[in-house]
C-alpha cells in the first residue's frame, strides 16, 4: 500500500520531493502540542513533561496512524485526524490507560485495592471477551505478518473499558466493596494488556496528561 495525501495521490513534500521522517516526526509533533493545548489536557503540567507527553502523542498518532491499517492497502495521511482525541486513533488510546491509571491512583489514595473478579454487569462481560481476544490478535499478526491485528484489539478494548466505565461505577461510596474491588481488578487487567499491546507496536503511554 502506499501513503496518499487528500487528493489520493502518494503523499510528497510541497517540493514534491520524498517526505524524510524527521519531517514527519516535526509536523506530528507541531500538531500534537497544539491539540494538546486545546483540550487543556495538561494544564496544571510542568512545560518538561508536558514536552514529554507532546512527543508520546506525537509518535502514538504516527505509529497507529500507519500500522492500523491492512499493510496491503492504501491509507490516505491527515495528522488533524490523526492527532485527535476521539475515534480510532493513538492518543484516543492513550487516553484511554492515562484514565484507567488516574482510577487506579485515586483507588489506592482512598484505601481501595483490586479484589476477585466477579462478573455481573454485561458490560462487565463485554469487557473480559475483549481480554479474551488478545492472544488471538497477536497470533493473527504473527502469522499474516500484520499488525494492525493488534491495533485492532487495542482499540476494542478501549471501546469495551470506555462502555463499562460508563456503566459500572467504582469509586463511589454507595459500590459494595466487593464489587470495588472487582472492578478496580478488572482496570488492572485492562491496563496490563493495553500497554502490552501497545508496546508491541512501539507505542508507550505517560502516567497522566
């Protein structure tokens, strides 16, 4: 496949020259810290981490951006879309474990620890089938040497966490200790595999945006 600009012809520089990667990683990198800017996603962040963070959106827009799609297929280069917050991106991704880290560090500030998990809710159940999955995408991706297998997972499994964070309360006060503390076991489950996955295809997420 090849990377096509909007007009869907193969994505050049202005000179019509080959885009060097230095390049990208600079245009990622501009977009990221603007997008970073207008969610006010780290606005109580020291300027260091928060270039830090900058640069791990940046990379998470790039790599996603080029390994979600079928290896063999064509996929046309937008980094306002890629840089987004929402839909099928890196940094919706990121997000997605720098949440799922703030529930777990609150947990732990107010007591909580994670305990047996114990499935009720569906969206409980839609969760841990999503868990379920990931030995199956990683061996898809080994053996059709494709990975947008496990960026596939990676993001159902954001989806699935998102779904069962809206529906099934953690924290509040009026939440049985046993069901806490299934569900802060089953946030631990996610992260692991989140950032296992994203690891493999070399994305790393901060502690907090």
């Amino acid at each position: 496949g090849t990377v096509n600009g909007k007009d869907g012809k193969p994505f050049k520089t202005r000179e019509g020259g080959t885009l060097r990667l230095s390049d990208l990683n600079a245009m990622a990198l501009e977009e990221a810290t603007k997008r970073i800017g207008e969610t006010g996603l780290s606005g109580d962040i020291g300027e260091a981490e928060k270039a830090e963070i900058g640069e791990l959106v940046a990379r998470a827009s790039l790599r996603f951006a080029d390994l979600q799609n079928q290896r063999t297929t064509n996929y046309v280069f937008d980094l306002e879309r890629f840089t987004s917050f929402e839909g099928k991106t890196g940094p919706y991704l990121l997000y997605a474990a720098v949440r799922i880290k703030a529930i777990l560090r609150r947990a732990a500030e107010q007591g909580y620890a994670a305990g047996e998990i114990e499935i009720a809710a569906a969206e409980e159940r839609k969760l841990v089938l999503a868990l379920d999955g990931f030995a199956l995408a990683l061996r898809l991706a080994r053996e059709k040497r494709m990975p947008h297998y496990v960026c596939e997972h990676v993001y159902g499994l954001a989806q699935a966490f998102s779904a069962f964070y809206a529906a099934c309360p953690i924290l509040k006060d009026d939440v049985s200790s046993n069901v806490r503390g299934s569900r802060l076991a089953l946030c631990e489950a996610v992260l692991h595999q989140l950032e296992a996955g994203l690891n493999i295809i070399g994305i790393t997420a901060p502690d907090r945006m």
